[in-house]
C-alpha cells in the first residue's frame, strides 16, 4: 500500500469531490437538500470494514455507528441514539448489525487478551462467549474466533430487538427489520447469517435458528 501523508488527503478529496461533480452534476446540491436513507449500518470500527464501499452504497444512502466489534450495550446513550434517529427521524427500513472475521475485539475478547481501557468494552463480548461455551467448546479452537463473531453479531441483533426504540417503533406498526450479517475480511463478501428479525414475536424463534446455524457453519 501507498505511503499516505495526512496532507494527501485534502489532496484526495478535492479529486473525488471533482470526479463526482463531473460523473454527476448537481449531486452535492441535492445532497444538502435531503438524507433519506433507507439502510443502518452498526459496524466494527476496524479500518478494514467500511460500509459504504462493501456495499456499494453512495453518500445519503446509509446511516453508520461503529465501534470496537459492533456491541450494542443496553445503556450505551451513544449507539442508541443513533439508533433512535435513524428510527424515529429518518425511518430506515433496514438496520444491519454487522461482524468481521478476524476481528481483534473479539480475538482480545476469546483469548482473555488485556489490552487496556477497552478491556471494559470488551467484557461484553466475554459475556457472549461465556454464555455459549458449550457451544464454541463443540468447536475446533482454530474456528472458534470466527464463530464467537457470529454468536456477537447474533446477540447485538436481539439487544437492538429489545431497546426502547424498537419496542416502541414495533408496537407502532413501523416497518423495520433487524439484520446480522458478517464480513469476510479474506474474501471481501458478506455472509448473511439469518438473523433477521421484523417483529418482536420473532425474536425468540429467529435467535434459536440463527444459533443452530452458527454451530453447523463451524463445527
Ligand atoms: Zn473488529
């Protein structure tokens, strides 16, 4: 990879704001008049994940969060917020909970590795792994980082499904799914791993499924 200065990056932007007037006239003034994206996006901050390019989705298409290995945590005012803004104000239809293979939160997380303040953070990645230790003991310990990322994505899916912004957009009638998905950072394709919830009476069934998937793609 190229040496990149910081300097270089004003450089950048000022071609690709160019190249896209000029692919696009007018895209930047419509941009300012509206954001209505139909897609949310929690991910892992890693460097390596970055949602608009996996996707292909353009500026104004999808809402982003991320944070160390895609927790979303009951009290955390920050992922909930944006939660609820993309809920309550910009009405997304989709919200995507999404993992990484080779994820250092989690790898940190199933190797008991310190590395700091975060290790708080982390905790609540340990508490999945401890929750399904019978599950990752069932499988062989080289695939086991990866499995502990589908079981995360699996239970952040359900802490997004019970927060006071879905209870209450569900109990409304409005239309949003919850998605858990995982990224491979060796093939650069995204594994849906049927975690996919639309109501609040469909979490339980979904969770179980999606568990049993996760002990079949890896043992
Ligand atoms: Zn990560």
């Amino acid at each position: 990879m190229p040496d990149i200065q910081i300097h270089d990056l004003f450089a950048h932007n000022r071609a690709w704001a160019a190249q896209m007037e000029r692919d696009r006239p007018g895209f930047f003034t419509s941009l300012v008049k509206q954001q209505t994206p139909k897609f949310m996006w929690i991910g892992c901050s890693d460097s390596r994940v970055p949602a608009n390019q996996i996707t292909g989705l353009e500026p104004g298409e999808v809402f982003v969060h991320r944070n160390v290995a895609n927790v979303v945590v009951h009290s955390d005012l920050n992922a909930l917020s944006a939660i609820q803004f993309a809920v309550d104000m910009l009405k997304v239809e989709h919200i995507m909970v999404v993992g990484h293979y080779r994820c250092g939160g989690v790898l940190a997380a199933l190797n008991n590795q310190r590395v700091g303040l975060a290790d708080n953070w982390i905790r609540h990645i340990q508490d999945v792994r401890d929750r399904h230790r019978g599950i990752l003991e069932n499988i062989a310990p080289e695939k086991r980082g990866d499995a502990l990322v589908d079981l995360n994505v699996i239970e952040q899916v359900v802490n997004v499904c019970v927060s006071t912004v879905m209870t209450d957009a569900w109990a409304k009638g409005q239309n949003v799914t919850i998605h858990g998905w995982a990224f491979g950072v060796h093939d650069g394709l995204l594994q849906d791993l049927h975690m996919t919830v639309s109501s609040h009476d469909s979490i339980e069934p979904v969770y179980r499924a999606a568990i049993e998937g996760v002990m079949a793609t890896h043992s």
